[in-house]
C-alpha cells in the first residue's frame, strides 16, 4: 500500500528510524507497537524517507504483514479523518467497511482487524494530534510510523527521530546526482549554499543537468546556476527561519519554470486547484487542459525532469504536487483561483485523493 519508491540518497536518519522500527526493547519500553516519528520542516525529505524504509529489506522482514499508508494534510477534517481510517479497513479486507459515524468507531474496527497482525502503518503529515489519534494501540505486533512537521502532535510515548538539512557529504550527492563527476568542492559550494535542503537540491540538480544538456560543461552549469540564484536575490539561506525557506524555494522555483513554456507555466500553475496531497488524474488534467492524453503525459514528463512534481505514476496514471511547491502555486495564483475552479472540476479531483495511495 505505499507509494511508489523514489530515487533516494542514503542519509544518517534512514539507519535511526530503521532501528527504531526494529528494536525489541527500548529505553521507554517496546518500541514496536509505541508510535516512532519523523519529524522535521516541508521540504526536508520526512515523506521520501518513510517510502524507502517502506521497502528496506530489513523492515519487511520485521512486518510481513505488509505496509499500510495513509496520508492526513493540514486541510483535514474530522469526515476526512474518517474516510482515511475507512480506506484502510477496505484495502486490508478487501471489502466495504461499515459505515461508522465517528472515527473513534471506525479505529476500533482497524485496531481489531490488525490484532495480531505483524505491520507497519504510516501516517504521513499529520499536522494535528487528532490525526494520529485514530492508529494509537495497534497491538505489540504492529508497528506506526508517523511524519510529521509539529513534534507536539506527538504523544508522551513517541520514539522521534528529527530530520533536518542533511549532511555534505548526503547533500553533495542528491545535487552531483546523475551528473558527470570531477566537480566536488564546486557542488559543496552550491549544497552549502542551498542550505543542504533536498527540496532545492533536487530543484537545482534539475537545472544544472539541463544546462548541461544545452553544451555547458559542469563546472559552467554550476557557476550558471549560482548566478542565476544570486540574480533572483537568493544571497542568505537561514535554514532554521521558516520565512527565508519560503522566500528560498520560491526563488528556486520560478528558475525552473522559466524553462519551460509560457503555457506550461500557465498549465503548472493551475495544479493550485486540487486538493493537498491529492494523486491527480491524468484524465482530469485532459478536460481541464483541453488535451489528449499523449499531450499530458508529455506535460506532465517535463514538470517530473524539473522536480516540479513529488511524482509522476504512468501505471496509475497520476501525478503528485510536493505541499511546499503548491502553497507556493496557491500563494501566486490566489487571485486567479475562484475562476479556475469551474464546476465540478474539484470534486473529480477529489476522486484522486487517495487515503493509503
């Protein structure tokens, strides 16, 4: 039930909370069946880590019962809540849950279905304590991992691992990643100066490859790239000030979407419609682009190559907004958005907002 696996640069946190997930005995008590945490700014990989540990070797082995994913937002709701715990009853049983009338109901019957269950849920970007409420007391043969950017959303008993700037030596290869070598101290320079985000890592990985791929070599893209930045007035990077992120991948995003068209820009800038963390259809960007479904996929290929996208899943045929990149669209778009949510465009969106996808 998780997302797809992204491509992912191994970093100090992955081995804690794999231990944590693992370990038998704790300092606390049982770490398996207690809530273990990732938490940490937007931006600074909480989501991509959960993901991988989804697949880790090790993790599996532990839970062979499988993985169960849910996604909250900071637009929840009490009914939203309740959809989520009633999704994930459905893909573990196969079958329609009944429906409860409240959530407290509705984790009953989960906690119930999984007793004596060896599996890990995670509950990705919970904003409130609410939103993890519903998955305490799975049992001692389970296991939840929660992201989340507000480590007071936790409980007393939380094991929390905090993720933060990576390390240089983790943020030199997200941003050398698929480049030619032979530019180390360069791309330290560069990582350094990002703040040793991955959000704009990867942001500028993107567009030194495709200064590259224009004849530049890669000490050319990388001096391109920090000109272009210094251009846009990115000169000071507090990474701890949530004011100068915001300011840092807004400047760091209008440079991708330069390179692109005046109407792919326009056409990116109307994802601000849909919901948080929504999994947007395809077929709903055909009827609000008015395009085939070739020329979409072709669209939606150019945001991915950008790191515009979180994902871009061809089987299921959907794409995924990072939350920093669309309160981003929102804040630019605000006054163009009444006009661009046409009538029952947001609730075809809505059918793609997934609880566990």
């Amino acid at each position: 039930m998780a997302p797809a696996r992204e491509p992912f640069i191994e970093r100090s946190e992955l081995t804690k909370v794999r231990d944590a997930l693992l370990a038998q005995e704790t300092g606390r008590g049982t770490t398996v069946g207690i809530t273990t945490a990732i938490h940490g700014a937007g931006g600074f990989g909480k989501t991509a880590l959960a993901i991988e540990l989804c697949y880790d070797e090790q993790v599996r082995e532990r839970f062979p019962g499988g993985v169960l994913w849910t996604t909250m937002g900071e637009e929840i709701d009490a009914a939203g809540r309740l959809a989520r715990v009633r999704d994930l009853i459905r893909w573990w049983t196969d079958a329609d849950p009944p429906a409860f009338e409240t959530v407290s109901a509705a984790s009953a019957h989960l906690r119930q279905e999984l007793t004596g269950q060896r599996v890990l849920l995670v509950v990705d970007d919970v904003w409130r304590p609410e939103d993890a409420d519903p998955f305490h007391g799975l049992g001692s043969e389970a296991a939840l991992l929660v992201t989340t950017r507000d480590s007071r959303t936790l409980p007393a008993e939380a094991v929390p691992i905090h993720v933060d700037a990576m390390e240089v030596p983790e943020a030199v290869r997200l941003l050398g990643a698929g480049l030619p070598g032979g530019a180390e101290a360069d791309l330290k320079t560069l990582a350094t100066r990002l703040g040793k985000w991955p959000l704009l890592l990867k942001l500028v990985n993107r567009q030194v490859g495709s200064w590259i791929g224009k004849g530049l070599d890669l000490h050319e893209a990388i001096r391109r790239a920090e000109n272009v930045l210094t251009a846009k007035g990115l000169t000071y990077f507090d990474l701890k000030d949530a004011k100068f992120r915001i300011q840092a991948s807004s400047l760091t995003l209008e440079v991708s979407l330069e390179r692109l068209p005046k109407e792919d820009q326009e056409r990116f800038a109307e994802l601000a419609i849909f919901p948080e963390d929504a999994n947007v259809p395809l077929a709903v960007l055909e009827r609000l682009w008015q395009l085939d479904s070739f020329e979409v996929e072709e669209i939606g290929s150019r945001f991915f190559d950008l790191s515009l996208l979180r994902n871009l899943d061809l089987r299921s045929g959907t794409i995924r907004l990072h939350d920093v990149i669309r309160a981003y669209l929102q804040k630019k778009s605000e006054s163009h958005l009444p006009a661009w949510r046409r009538p029952g465009l947001s609730g075809r969106a809505k059918d793609g907002q997934a609880a566990g996808s």
